[in-house]
C-alpha cells in the first residue's frame, strides 16, 4: 500500500507485459487514478492473448470452491468491463454472452448435468443458467447421442487480438503509454506470462508454472450470435467479425513453441466431423503458443515475496480472458489499498 496522503494521481505503476492479464491490471489502476505505463518488448497481445478461442466458460456448478466463485465473478464483471473499454477507447473487443451448447453422450451423464443444473440455480443466484435441452433448431448445433445438450447462459466470448487491441486504445486515451524498454517506476506488476513462470522457476527449487503449447485456427464462417460449442475436448466459437474460431491443443512435450502441425490439422477435421457446416470455410489464420500455467492451476497474484514492491499476475492457463476482469480488480485493490481480496489459493507463495 501506498503512504497515506499521497494522491491516487501521483501513484506510477510499471506493468510488466501486455498479455490480457496486464493490460486489464493497467485499466483497472488507471480507472482508480493510478499514474501507469506498460512495458513489454515483444508487443501487446504477443503472447497467449494473441490466440482465437476467446472462450470465457465456466467451471461446472458443483463442488464449489473458491476459484469457481471467483471466476463467477469474474464473468459477471466481464460485460460492465469489455463495455467500458469499448466505450472509452472506441474499439470493439467482440464481447458478447451468446451461451455454449455441450452435447450428453449418455444416460449418465444426462443425470448429472440435471443434477448441475439444480445446482447452479444456487450458485449462480439467478445470474444465469444451467439447463438441458433437446436439439436446438439449426445447422450449427453437433450431434448428441442422446438427443439432448447442457446449454448455458453464463458462457460469453470475446475475440482475443480484437480484445487486446481495445484495451490499448482505451488505455491510450487514459494518458497510458505502452513501451518495448522502460526503468521500473513505483509499484511493478510481473505480468509476464509463461516466460514469467520459466524466469520465477529458475530461481527455486522446484517448478513454480510452465508454458503448455496450444494450437488454435480462425475459419472464416459468419455465424456470430450462436452459441458456442464444447465437445470432444473441441472449443468452437463464433465471434462478432464472421468468423469461428477452433481450439486447441494441450501439449507439454514439443520442439517448436509458436508452429502449427498435424494436430492441429487434426482439431480442424474434428470441428468439421461436429458441425459440418464448416466444411469448405477458409482457414484465414493458424496460431500457436504457449500458455502460462502456474504449479497450483490457478492464478497467481500477489506480492512477490523477495521484491518488496514488486507484485505478480500470472498463471491464467486455458481461462485467462474469463478470469481477468476480477483478477485486475484484485490487483489493483492489493496494489493502491494494501487489501488483499483474492483468496488464499491464488497467493503467489502457494506456487513457490
């Protein structure tokens, strides 16, 4: 925390890196008064935040826990977020809560999604559903053994590089600069991604987080207000722009970090094989990247423990669009109040 009596406006902050996670931490500072800049030599957006999927989907409402309720929040806080940003800096990130569909392979797991179902009337307080139902009308829905599908109502997406791109713009008319080299001023938030948790490794005794591969394609296909599809460990999202993006793999072993490969050749066929629709739609773009993955699964935030005001926000594998409307809210509460209101799973010390 700051010294009290210093003003809000006369607080700079160093954001390190220009992923989702670091330029949502710089929104939420600046929105609070905070003096900012942002560095990353590799550019915005460069790493995991420049993929397609875009999925922001929720955990299973059941067995409740502390993250599931803060990435609850989290998707709650994200349309008042990506509309302020929008607004602000004139760009759209392609936010939009269109659902998702996810096809019941048999009577068992029917059972259990109508056992979710009761219970997200529960934890999600009315905010949004969990239910099922038989085949919706449409080309753009995959096939389901049973005839019927989990739809519900919490799952948004926004389009990634459209998403950073906002960001920046909106950050720029708040007086943000966003810098490849800079010194450190006041308070520096280690926003860095899986080259963050490689660096955070070396310097203990055992692995802190890692970068998993993942591979992504962008078809062109216009379908922009249906749900989103999970199935058979496929994501198949429909963005604002007309296009549908499909991912993506989860590789730990790999010789080339960023390049594209059979696998991914592979997903594109199993998307086709779900919704047949988009056979014949262009590939307009491939993508592949590492995504940072924190020893503990969760994010990781908070002080970082040998620097004194020095603070990490890392380890949004796989949900880092989803979770960083909240996350960013956290950080900027530890950063400018000394409040610590992320829970106890999420402190960076749980990972070292």
């Amino acid at each position: 925390m700051w010294p009290a009596g210093r003003g809000l406006a006369m607080v700079d902050v160093t954001v390190r890196g220009a992923g989702v996670f670091g330029l949502s931490v710089a929104w939420a500072l600046v929105a609070r008064g905070a003096k900012v800049q942002v560095v990353d030599p590799a550019g915005p957006g460069a790493g995991a935040s420049g993929g397609h999927v875009g999925a922001l989907a929720p955990h299973v409402p059941e067995n409740w826990n502390d993250k599931k309720a803060f990435q609850y929040d989290s998707l709650l806080l994200a349309e008042s977020m990506w509309a302020g940003i929008a607004e602000a800096g004139g760009r759209d990130p392609g936010y939009a809560r269109t659902g998702r569909l996810q096809p019941l392979a048999d009577d068992r797991a029917v059972d259990l999604a109508r056992d979710r179902s009761a219970s997200a009337l529960a934890l999600w307080k009315g905010a949004a559903i969990w239910e099922v139902i038989p085949r919706p009308d449409g080309g753009f829905v995959p096939p389901s053994p049973t005839g019927l599908y989990v739809h519900d109502t919490l799952t948004a997406r926004v389009s990634p590089r459209a998403g950073v791109a906002a960001l920046v713009a909106a950050l720029k008319v708040r007086g943000v600069s966003i810098h490849a080299e800079g010194p450190d001023r006041g308070a520096v938030v280690w926003a860095t991604g899986a080259a963050g948790l490689d660096a955070l490794s070396r310097d203990r005794p055992r692995i802190v987080g890692q970068g998993i591969k993942g591979q992504s394609a962008l078809l062109g296909f216009a379908a922009p207000d249906m749900p989103q599809i999970f199935a058979d460990g496929v994501h198949i999202v429909p963005h604002a722009d007309g296009t549908v993006a499909i991912g993506s793999t989860t590789e730990r072993i790999f010789d080339d970090p960023t390049g594209t490969d059979a696998q991914l050749d592979g997903l594109l066929t199993r998307a086709v094989e779900l919704v047949p629709a988009l056979f014949g739609a262009p590939v307009i773009d491939r993508w592949a990247g590492l995504r940072p993955r924190a020893r503990s699964r969760a994010p990781m935030l908070g002080p970082w423990p040998e620097r004194p005001g020095h603070f990490i926000a890392n380890g949004g594998f796989k949900i880092g669009f989803g979770m960083a409307p909240k996350v960013a809210q956290c950080m900027a509460d530890l950063i400018l109040d000394g409040r610590v209101t992320y829970p106890p799973a999420f402190a960076v010390e749980t990972s070292f």
